[in-house]
C-alpha cells in the first residue's frame, strides 16, 4: 500500500490515521509504571477477564457489555482486598484491651479457632502458590505448566470462547472461498454469503476464524462427501474479531469441509472494509460509489474469512448489482485471453452471458473468474459508475478507470503502467499472472494507493493527470505510485509476507523498486532526488529513541497498524538500496529472482531473502549475518572518521538523540556490520568507489597514498552518518574551492550530517552555517532542497518558541543564500523536470515568508485570475504560490474555496487546499478542519493534509494540536 503523501512525496501514514490503543485497561496501567511493574505489558501475570467473571458468578445478563470488556483488574483485586481488610479488623475483636492498656489473655476456643483458620489460610496460600500462574496476554491465557488447559473467554452469548489467541490456530486452513455480495447504494447495506473449502491439518471440533461486525443469521457445514448441510451453532468473541464454527462432530484430519455462513452489514462509514463514498457527478448530482480497503485487517469486515496473510487461497466471486452500474474485481468477468482473441460474435455473446445474469428486475449478477491462490487482504472489488481506457501489454489488457467527468485524465497513467509493467516483466523474469490490470481512482481515498492483485485502487490525486494543472511534482507523484503499486504484484501479491512482522518484505522492496523503476524508465524525473530526501526524513525518525526495528514482533491490531511508517518503507527500501551496492547489481538481481521462484503463490520471512541471497553469494559473504544486524535492531550506526597521514581510523556508535534518562535504552554495546563506501581526491575514472565492511566498534583503514580529502557513504548509498572530526575544514574548504568535486547527492550527504551532528552537539552550528556558504554557487536540486529543509527546521523551532530575533536573523540568512536564486526564478513552466521542481520549492517558501518580491509577484497574478473568474490559465509549477499568496486577503480566501468546491482537476483542488490552510486568519484555519472533519464541502481524505499544512504556521500549530485532541474519538472513528 502505497501511504498518502502530504507534501512531495512523503513518508506513509499519516498523523491521525492509526486507529485508538485498545490495549486492555489493566494491562495498559500496569505498562504506564515501568518503575513499579518490570514486566513487560505482554508478560503480566493476572487473573484474565473470563476466569474473573466465572469466579465471581456472573451470569450473561447480570454485566453489560462495556463491564464485561473494559472492567479493570485493578478494581476487582483492590474490592478483594478491601474485603479481606474488614474481615480482618472484625476478627481482631477477640482481642480485648484491658482498662490499663494491656491485652487480655484469649479464651481456649478462641484459640482454637484462630489457629484452624490459620491453617486453612496457610494451606490456601501455599495452594495458590504450588498451582501453575497464568500469564495472559493479549493472545490468550498462557499457563506456565503447559500440561494444564487454556483459561478460555466468554463469547457474546456468555459461553465459552473455544480460543484465547489473537492469531488463528494452525488446525484449519482455507482452500477456496465462493464469495456471493449485493450492496445496495440506496440503503447503503449489504447482505453476503460466503462458502469456505477448509482443510483439515489437526483434528478438532471447531473452526476459528475472523469475522467484524458482520450480522451473521446462519452457518452450516457440509462434509467432502456428504449432501447435506448440517445447521451448526457458532460463537463470536468481538475483542478478536473472531467467531467459533462448532461442528457436531469430530473434524478429521486430510479431509476437506464446506463452511457456509450468510450475513448482512452496512456499508463503512470509515475508510477501511466494504466503504461507501459520495461524489457528485457531472451534473451536481449526488451519487455512491462502493469500494474496499482491507489492508491489513478489513477483509473479515465483508465477510467471514482467515484474515491473515499466510492463508492463502482461490476466490470465486459473485457481485449483484444495479445494472445502471459497474463491477470490478480481482479477475475479469470475460474468458480467458485465448476466447477473447477469438471476434466471432457467438462467442463475444456467450461470454456476455457467461460473464453477467439477471436476477430480478434491475438487479444483476457479475460473476468474476476464480482467482490466484492469494491472501484476504488482497482482496477487492468497486460498484460505482465507471468509464475506462485500456491498452494491451505483453498478453494482459491493461485498464485505468475513473468516474465519467475524469475519464480525460487518465491517459497518462495508462501510457505509464504499462511501460512499468513491462519494465518488471523483463527485470524479475516472471511474467505477471493476471489477464488483466486496472487501476482505479476512488473520489473518496485515504492512502495513496493499494496494490489489491489485478485491481489497484488510488485516490485520485495520485492516478489522474491534468495536462493545464498539473504540475512536474504532480507528474513525479502519480509515476511514483503507480510503480510502488505494480512492484507490489511480485512483492506483496506473488510473494506476500508470512506475517506482520515483516511488513518490510513487501513495503520495503515496493518503495526500493519504485525508485529504482522510476530512474530506469523515466530518468528524465530525477526520481533519486525524492529518495534520497526520503531517506533523510526515515532517519530522522529512526535516530529517537521511541524508534522500532524494521522487522518487529506484532500481535495486536494497533501494533500492525503502527507498522505502516517510514520505517518499513524507507527504512527498508534504504537497506535494500545499500546492499544492492555492496552486493553489484548483477547478484542482487540474482537473489531477488530467486528469492521470488522460491516463494510465488506462498509466503516468506525475511531469513527467506537472505538464504535467496545466500545461494547467490555461494559462501562469499553471509548476507544473512550481515542484514539482521540491520532489521532487527533500531536506529543507526554514526561512524566518526579520523584522517592522520595515510591512516584512517573509523569508529562506529549508535546515533541518538538526547532522551530523558528514565526512558532512555541502553545499547551501546551493539554493532552493525557496515558496509562502508568512500572516495578521496585521488579518485581516477577507474577507480572511484572503495568499500570496507566494517563489522567491530573500531578499525583502520590504510590508504595507498596521502590524500587531500576523504568523503565517505557515496551517493548516500549507506544507511549511516558519518563524523569527520577534524576534516570538517577540509571538506568545506572543498566545497567553497570546487564543490562539483562532489556529487550532488554527496554534497546534499554532507548538509545533511553536519546539521545533524550539530543537532546531537557533536559539532557547532557554526561549522554547520559555514559548510552551506557555498551555496550561491549551488545550482543543483538535491543539496540546495536539504539546506532549505535543515534551514526551515531551525527557524521553525525559534519561531514555535518565541525567539524571534533569533528567527528572523535566520531568514535573513537564508534570503542572503538563495536570494539571487529565487530573483532568477521565472514564474513559467519551462526548464527540465529538476528545475520545475526547484522552482516550485523556492518560490513557495519565498511566498510564505514574505522573501525578495515573490508575494507581491503572486498576489498580482492571482488578483487577474481570480478577475478572469478562473478561467485564466496559470503555470502548474508555481500555481501553489500563487494560490498562497492569494489565500492571505479574506477575499482571495473567499473566492479560492469557491472555486475549490467547482474544480474537476484534483491536482489543481489539491493545492488550493494546501493555500486555505495557509492563511493567518485562526477562525478560517478552524472552519476549515472542522468542514474537512464533518465531510461537508472538503472530503474528511483531506483533514490530515489540512492538519499538516495548519500546523506549520506560527498561529496554526498549536490551534491543529488542541484540534487533534478535541477531535480525537471521532479522527480515530473515521
């Protein structure tokens, strides 16, 4: 899934987009004191919910359901104790204090009583504490004596729930699902029935499988030999998304079931499951549309199903409809390629008959080809009114579709996917499967894109293309995810990762190739640029320590979903991209077709990759060895760098920013096997790139001569910084001399590390102030965006703290090394596709800021569109300076938001957005996340984009921050 950028192409997930913690109430007290209770939260030992319900002999109708979910251990132990206390004191009453203040000698019977009843309690207490404890965690109740049984939960009819695990059992694994759906855009409700082919591994008298908020009224199972249903009884427990199937008699081992389950639901009114969506159409009247977003954890939302990625199987799926709409899904509804080939029109009329049928009046049913062995969440189908073009590409009909009033905006996606596809056919040597791919753009659309198998879904931003609005940035971006989407059909669809944990293997390798496609295909995009600021941003998260491992052990569903970050993503891609280097082309792309000819139509570890590259390497290096310390292990190295003569000594330590003490984890003991890269003034077109791989915290490199400069991690190549101490001056030197000596992606490298050191106090901020100097000599891309970025960070903090003295000393700064660049900016769309984009970053932070005539040049263009009454063509590139600097007047706002709510281009309503969120004026900037929250005249997609662009401003920041906690419930509903 490709996440929803908010600004360029930005890291995945969004700041409200994770769904509420819902962490047991005990268990999330208990972690809150780290001090208190050592313990880590999944190894706290208590009494679990359903044993202390049964104790306490509570009957189904004698607790509500919130009591039943949400009722603390805490309150229940300290009601004992308090019990007990009181008896206690009344007990004490035996002993009677004489007037003196002496205590009388006790009777013989009182005695005797107290003396059995501290033989009971002895007994009690030792009884209590020879049994086996349990520790229950969120997968269930696990005794330390595994000879005991299960302490199982209570399903919502007050029974109980046959599993206390939040994982499925490994006893019963789906083989094929027939799938029968009919949504209706009037009720907006639908009713299902699914038949699930189960086989049996082990035997048992249940089938536990995933089923959320599903109204579900009958469930029957069906032996492989027998004729008839046998009506059974099925139990739900709603914590884990899972129901019971109970078979009336024992399941045995090898042999295939039928389950049948029918239900009903309504339509999401989120952005996750069987989701429904309003647009208008072209003639401003209100329509629905039905899509699906199940990943991860939505396909059990719209119907029964083992919801979990290494349960794979084969779909047959059925859909009936309105027959004024249309169906899309995984497969096509026609025969296959060979009887399309065939023109004869016997056989294109059988296939329409084959392919659709009526059902009652106005109501038909597409039936869809059985699909590829793949997991739930691949899943997908749409109901909506839709146009398309398509195109033929290497034996698969490729396809982009879109609501009618956008279907002349699709043309560059299509001539794009299907250079991309053929791209991938030739660099993995697999052909892709599928008969055919469409790609679809949903009006109503959280993430960036999901690489459903055959049927990608993107908001529209993301997948239309308008020749008068768009801009280069918007070009890059649509390019971008189609890639990252079409990579996922090997990476994520063919080969899908076994669990969550290793979420990496599929966004990781999407994002790596995405770039990598994108620089093979399109090199005039500069796409490697974009990378390499990714990779900056990924490392700034990753240097805090509330970081997390690349690959991390998950359980709940709020830790999956915490999964989708920069992390796996970047982070990912990054270490990809650096073994790709230190591997040679050549044998990485050797590794990846094996690793895909091992795994397709399966699932794979990350351990699976590095044997793939194992068997490459052939015991040259063990790839393995190398890459755990990287994805199982958070943050990065820093390698500092000392030159003396021919010697240079390199030292690794782990990069971290300051942390309070209490929360700090120590790990400083850790080593990355780090595959160095560096080059030095000796450098000839022979020989550029050294490597060195080093693997303990300290060694020496010895060079074959003096040099007069050493700059390490080439290209940015490696996912580390680097410290030059005292070759700092030399390397600045270098730069103010002759900086084309460099890179751009080295000299972008070097920004980056100094403000990084100098923002962990290894260096002064004035070494970092006097690297940049060079900058007026700067014309390329990737360092001049860096320093920009680094420049903003700073008077953004002094700005957000009130030093403005200090802010606005560092504006001037920045105005005295890009002024002469933003004077030169001209406000066209011309130049290649690197200087369009310069040009846009540059002069949309002039304008912000007020620098050199840029708002006054804005404003003036502006006042004569908004005079044309926006008929007046503007130039793509610099159309969201322009829409800025118009926003500040209350008129400008105004007359932008009007035409925001009549725009058909959704690059062009895009920027417009990010301008009304610009603007000074509190009560606009409340309106309009308000509006955005409440679906009124801005769709809710947008309300993370508004909170970001909100919260960059002086008076927006902490008004979007009171807004995310005032808002809270109803962000993490929707």
């Amino acid at each position: 899934m490709e996440p929803f950028p908010s600004d360029q192409i930005q890291l995945p997930r969004n700041m409200i987009e994770n769904s509420m913690f819902e962490e047991e109430p005990d268990v999330v007290d208990l972690a809150k004191e780290p001090c208190l209770h050592p313990l880590e939260p999944d190894e706290v030992e208590y009494e679990p919910r359903s044993s202390r319900l049964l104790v306490r002999g509570l009957g189904e109708h004698e607790m509500d359901d919130d009591e039943e979910d949400y009722e603390s251990s805490a309150k229940l132990l300290g009601m004992s104790f308090m019990n007990r206390n009181s008896g206690l004191r009344n007990n004490m009453s035996v002993y009677r204090q004489n007037p003196n203040g002496s205590c009388s000698v006790p009777s013989t019977r009182t005695m005797v009583v107290c003396t059995v009843v501290l033989v009971i309690s002895v007994s009690l207490i030792m009884a209590i504490y020879l049994l086996p404890k349990c520790t229950f965690t969120k997968e269930g109740c696990h005794k330390k004596n595994h000879t005991m049984e299960l302490i199982y939960p209570l399903a919502t009819n007050g029974k109980l729930f046959p599993w206390a695990k939040i994982r499925l059992p490994p006893d019963v694994v789906p083989l094929h699902y027939d799938l029968v759906l009919q949504p209706n855009l009037t009720t907006l409700k639908f009713s299902g029935s699914v038949k699930i082919v189960v086989n049996i591994v082990e035997v048992t008298w249940k089938i536990i499988l995933h089923s959320s908020g599903l109204n579900i009224t009958k469930v029957t199972i069906t032996s492989a030999g027998g004729h008839q249903a046998k009506t059974v009884e099925f139990l739900e427990y709603p914590l884990h998304d899972q129901i019971a199937v109970m078979a009336p008699e024992a399941l045995l081992v090898g042999q295939n079931y039928t389950v049948n389950i029918e239900y009903s639901s309504n339509l999401s009114d989120t952005y996750y499951g069987f989701y429904k969506i309003s647009y208008k159409d072209e003639n401003s009247k209100q329509r629905w549309f039905a899509a699906t977003q199940f990943e991860p954890l939505a396909a059990r939302s719209a119907f029964p199903c083992f919801d979990e990625p290494a349960f794979k199987a084969t779909f047959l799926i059925k859909i009936k409809r309105d027959e004024k709409l249309s169906t899309l899904s995984n497969m096509p509804k026609e025969l296959d390629k060979r009887l399309r080939q065939l023109s004869t029109a016997s056989i294109v009329l059988h296939v329409q008959k084959k392919a659709t049928t009526p059902v009652t009046n106005g109501i038909v049913q597409d039936e869809f080809f059985v699909s590829l062995k793949m997991s739930t969440y691949l899943v997908a189908f749409v109901v909506a009114d839709l146009k398309n073009i398509s195109r033929e590409a290497d034996g698969s009909l490729v396809s982009v579709y879109a609501i009618p009033q956008h279907l002349n905006q699709v043309g560059y996606a299509l001539n794009t996917a299907v250079k991309l596809l053929e791209f991938y056919q030739k660099y993995f040597l697999i052909n892709y499967p599928l008969e055919k791919l469409d790609l679809v753009a949903i009006p109503d659309f959280q993430s960036g894109a999901m690489e459903n198998w055959g049927l990608i879904t993107f908001r529209e931003t993301t997948l239309l293309f308008d020749s008068n609005t768009s801009s280069a940035r918007d070009k890059k971006l649509i390019t971008a995810v189609i890639a990252h989407e079409l990579a996922h059909q090997w990476f994520g669809n063919l080969v899908t990762m076994e669990w969550w944990n290793d979420l990496w293997l599929n966004e990781g390798f999407a994002t790596f190739m995405e770039y990598f496609a994108m620089e093979e295909v399109f090199p005039e995009l500069h796409s490697d640029e974009d990378f390499l600021n990714l990779i900056f941003k990924a490392m700034r998260k990753d240097s805090l320590n509330s970081s997390h491992p690349v690959s991390s052990a998950v359980q709940s569903s709020e830790q999956i979903e915490e999964m989708f970050d920069a992390l796996s993503y970047i982070k990912g891609a990054s270490l990809l991209l650096m073994l790709k280097h230190y591997l040679g082309k050549d044998v990485f792309q050797a590794g990846i077709e094996m690793y895909l000819h091992n795994h397709n139509y399966g699932s794979a570890r990350s351990d699976d990759l590095w044997d793939s590259m194992n068997e490459i390497t052939n015991g040259t290096l063990d790839v393995k060895k190398l890459m755990k310390t990287w994805i199982l292990h958070k943050g990065f190295p820093l390698v500092t760098v000392v030159r003396k003569g021919k010697i240079i000594s390199v030292q690794q330590e782990k990069f971290l920013y300051c942390v309070d003490p209490e929360n700090w984890t120590s790990d400083a003991s850790f080593l990355w096997h780090i595959p160095l890269t560096y080059i030095t003034s000796s450098c000839n077109l022979t020989h550029c790139t050294n490597a060195y791989l080093l693997d303990q915290k300290s060694a020496v490199i010895e060079l074959p001569e003096e040099v007069e400069w050493i700059k390490f991690n080439v290209h940015m190549n490696g996912y580390y910084i680097v410290h030059y101490a005292e070759d700092w001056k030399t390397l600045i030197a270098l730069l103010k001399k002759n900086h084309t000596a460099l890179s751009p992606k080295d000299r972008a490298n070097l920004i980056n590390n100094i403000f990084n050191l100098a923002g962990l106090g290894k260096e002064s901020l004035e070494k970092a102030f006097e690297l940049i100097d060079y900058l007026n000599k700067e014309s390329s891309t990737a360092p001049l965006t860096q320093a920009l970025y680094q420049l903003s960070l700073i008077y953004s903090l002094l700005e957000k703290n009130g030093e403005q003295q200090l802010a606005a000393r560092v504006m001037h700064r920045i105005e005295q090394l890009l002024g002469d660049k933003i004077d030169k900016q001209c406000w066209t769309d011309e130049g290649t596709m690197s200087e369009r984009e310069l040009r846009s970053t540059l002069l949309a932070f002039a304008c912000t800021h007020d620098i050199r005539n840029c708002r006054t040049t804005a404003t003036e263009m502006f006042e004569k569109w908004m005079k044309s009454n926006g008929t007046m063509s503007l130039p793509s590139d610099v159309m969201k300076a322009i829409f800025t600097a118009g926003a500040k007047s209350s008129d400008g706002w105004e007359f932008l938001l009007k035409m925001y709510s009549s725009s058909v281009s959704e690059a062009e309503k895009s920027k417009m957005i990010e301008a009304l969120a610009s603007t000074d004026d509190v009560r606009k900037l409340i309106w309009l996340m308000q509006n955005s929250l409440e679906e009124e005249e801005i769709r809710a997609q947008e309300l993370s984009h508004i909170i970001a662009t909100v919260s960059q401003s002086l008076p927006g920041y902490l008004l979007a921050w009171d807004f995310v906690k005032e808002n809270w419930d109803k962000l993490t509903r929707k």
